[in-house]
C-alpha cells in the first residue's frame, strides 16, 4: 500500500444522494502499479455507488446562485461513515483513494483470510534455524486484520506517532486520512532514498538517519510497529516520517523485544543495499552501533544473539546469479555487524 498522489490527469466527481445532497467527497480511482516484472496500467476514473448521482466535472462546481453574494455558507463536514458504507463493498479495489479538494481519504476493505499452514512453516524454520527472530507473527486477514489496523492506528496515535487518522469504520473495512497533503506526493522512505541516489550529495544517508531515529523513537514510546521495512514508512510533506500497515500486531505474539530486533532488521533489510549504492555504509554502520547501544539491556543483548547466529551469512556467494534477494541479505549483514 503505497500512499502518494498520482501525477495522471484524473476525472474528478461529486457525489451527491438522492435529493442533491452531498456527501462533501469526490471519488478518484486509481489502479495501484503493477509489482516489477508484471504487466498493466495504472487508469483513473469516476465511480458511483449505486442509488448515488454522479456529476462528473475537471473542478468542483460554482455554487449554483443567480446573483453573486459575499456571504458563502461554509461547506458542510464531510459524512465519512455514510461514505464509507456507501463504497467499502462497491469499490473494485481492496484499498481506493478518493480525493476532493481539500482532502484525499482511503477507504481499506477486508481481504480473504490468510491460511494458517503458512505460519507454522515458517515456524518451524525459525526453530530449526534456532533464530527466534523468524518466528512469525499471524496475520489471519479478513475482518480480523481490519479491526486489528484500525486498534493498532490509533494505539499508535495516541502515543504521538504519525499514523493515518481513522475516520470511520464498520464490519467490512474502515477509512483513514492520507498522511500526505491533498495534492502533494508522499513517497516512501525507500523510494526517496533511491531517488536521492544521483544527487550524491548525502541525503540518501540523510534520509535512513532520519527513518533510524524514527523507529528508535517508536520503541522509546514503549512500542514497536509491525512490518518496519522502508516501503512501510511515508515521508511527510512537513518532513516527519509516519507509518503504514498494520494488520498484525507483534506484541500479541512474540515479547516486545523481540519485536523490536525484528523492526531493526525489517529496517536494515530493506535500506542496506541503498546504502550501498549511495557509497554511505562506513558512516551508517557507525551509526547503526550507536542505535544498538541505545537499546534497552534485553533488547541490545537479543540483537547481539541474533546477528552471532547470521555469521553463516558471511559464507554466502557474492554473484550476482543467485539473485538480488541474496545480495540485499548479505547487504544488511555488513550493516548490522560490528
């Protein structure tokens, strides 16, 4: 789940209920890109819920009045739990952007349930592997992970944590606040940090030092998040760096400091091979050290298990051949090593 805006020309459309009332929101669809290597097309396009009128416009209409006024009643507060009852079922994606022009919500349906037999295989491998930290943490979809997401928004709301606000929700799904401004693009840390990659000037190591202290201020509000990779972080248009996706909950399963190695090197995964490119491991590697010694006693004294029992990960091939997987794995065992 990517939040940014599209930079397509979009249709936009006001929604109003039988006997012209508005809903206050304008829907925007848009088809999230295909994963690499897949193909399609992102498109765009009006949808209405049925029994809903749809006035499709380029901008939000003028007031319909015969004489011009000064005085312009403000508009009326948008009813997000009629919207979202309106749309969770009728949407064609599981996760849709609507847009109007002060706002850009999403609205998350359930997806199927997610079989078991996954997690106790992997399970399984942790125990073989004796690496607690690949114990897995259940995600058993559908309605569960919904209400899980939005109880895990606003615990980490509450703690001071930028996070999509939610706005509604009801059986079937719920609806959140886009983290970036209406209009204006909120990349991933992941995607920011590659495309800081040319300028070569050191905001790629900017960028991961920022979204390191981040997560070390999640785990000093007593905390942790669930699936702390690069991709799950959104850079802010005010610079702060919140977070997305939440359908498990950690802390539910496994001790809050195993949870917390897990986020460390969910983080260090998914940024080492960026730090590579950039030329910026020597100084994220110090850097690393200091957020390990930072660590609570428990905590620091699992990291250092944990990295001891990757030391195999030194004897791995460096080619190429064995995939871009494995070089990223041997990219945050640099990372993470002393």
């Amino acid at each position: 789940m990517v939040f940014g805006t599209a930079k397509d020309e979009t249709i936009v459309s006001i929604f109003r209920l039988p006997g012209g009332k508005s809903t206050g929101l304008a829907a925007v669809q848009t088809l999230a890109p295909p994963p690499a290597g897949a193909s399609g097309k992102s498109w765009h396009g009006t949808i209405a819920a049925s029994g809903w009128r749809c006035a499709p416009a380029t901008h939000f209409p003028e007031p319909a009045v015969s004489e011009p006024s000064s005085a312009v009643p403000p508009p009326e507060p948008p009813d997000y739990d009629a919207f979202l009852r309106a749309h969770v079922l009728s949407q064609p994606l599981s996760i849709q952007r609507y847009d109007r022009e002060d706002e850009t919500i999403w609205v998350k349906r359930a997806g199927a349930s997610n079989p078991a037999w996954r997690y106790r295989a992997l399970a399984l491998l942790a125990l073989c592997l004796r690496l607690p930290v690949l114990r897995p943490v259940p995600n058993p979809g559908g309605h569960e992970a919904i209400r899980t997401e939005v109880r895990r928004l606003r615990q980490l709301a509450q703690r001071g944590l930028r996070v999509p606000a939610v706005l509604a929700e009801c059986e079937h799904g719920f609806a959140m606040r886009h983290l970036g401004s209406p209009g204006v693009e909120a990349p991933s840390l992941g995607n920011a940090m590659e495309a800081a990659l040319p300028r070569g000037d050191g905001s790629t190591l900017a960028l991961w030092l920022q979204g390191l202290q981040t997560l070390q201020q999640v785990h000093g509000s007593g905390d942790c998040l669930s699936q702390a990779f690069a991709r799950n972080m959104v850079c802010c248009a005010d610079g702060v760096i919140g977070f997305i996706d939440f359908e498990d909950d950690p802390a539910t399963h496994l001790p809050l400091p195993l949870c917390r190695v897990r986020d460390a090197l969910c983080y260090a995964h998914s940024t080492a091979w960026i730090l590579a490119q950039a030329g910026a491991m020597p100084a994220a590697r110090a850097a690393w050290q200091d957020f390990v010694q930072s660590m609570e006693p428990e905590t620091r004294a699992l990291m250092a298990r944990t990295v001891k029992q990757l030391a195999w990960v030194r004897r791995l091939p460096e080619s190429r051949r064995l995939g871009r997987d494995m070089q990223r794995v041997r990219m945050a065992y640099t990372l993470v090593t002393p």
